[in-house]
C-alpha cells in the first residue's frame, strides 16, 4: 500500500468492495448489492469531484478512460438496481460489474496513483483525501 492517506484511503474502498463484490457472484447472493453500490457511488463521486480534476491535466487520455470506466460501472449498477428479481441475468450483470471494478481498480492504482504521486503535494493529497472522505460520510 502506498504511505499517503488518500491512497491508503482509496485502495481500502477497493479492497472492500471487490471482497463484496466476490461474495456476491461467487455465492449468487445479493445480500451485498445496497452496500456495493452505496460505496462505489460515493467513492465515484469523491474521485471525479476532487481527485481525478487535480491531475487532468497530466495525463488526460488515462483520466478520460477512468471516468468512462465509472460511467459504466453506474449504468451496471443502475441496470442491476432496476431488476425487480435477482435471476440469471442479474448475476450476469454482477460478474461483468466485478470484471469491470478490477480493471479499473487494477488501472487506477498503477497508472492513476503513479501519476498523482508525482504532481500533487503531500497537502494537496491530504486535502483531496479530506474532501472524499466528507463525500463519503453524507
């Protein structure tokens, strides 16, 4: 794990909800849907709001795939929120929202962190890490 709050932070939401989502394909369970989308909409919203805008401008092309990435995780997540029963094709949509969240996941802490650890400050990352977490409690 990486020393800065803001990245300990993040890589915590990852781990916890790719755990949740591994639970729920791998036991055909949706016990786990509220709290998985609770916190991937929450985590979305804090990294579009104050993480991803602080490092655009270094590595545009990476960002915009980022933000895609998380358009499709909403549009799964909204779809699979929709289904009035939880069959077949519900589970589908977890797996593919799973896949979806690990490549992002994986994109993001190499590719993503690499570049914010070399542009931003450690006070610009606590700041960052500060305004997610606010995001995160409401």
């Amino acid at each position: 794990m990486s020393e800065s709050k803001l990245y300990n932070m993040l890589e915590e939401d990852h781990a916890n909800v790719k755990e949740l989502l591994t639970k729920t394909v791998d036991n055909e369970t949706d016990e786990h849907f509220q709290t998985i989308k609770e916190e991937l909409e929450a985590h979305m919203k804090g990294e579009e709001k104050y993480f991803y805008p602080e490092i655009e401008d270094q590595e545009k092309v990476t960002l915009l795939e980022a933000y895609e990435e998380h358009n499709l995780v909403k549009l799964v997540l909204k779809q699979m929120d929709e289904r009035k029963t939880k069959d077949d094709k519900w589970f589908a949509k977890a797996n593919v929202l799973k896949d979806l969240i690990e490549h992002h996941v994986e994109e993001e802490e190499e590719d993503i962190f690499s570049i914010a650890q070399e542009n931003l400050s450690s006070t610009q990352e606590n700041k960052i890490a500060e305004e997610i977490e606010a995001v995160k409690s409401k």
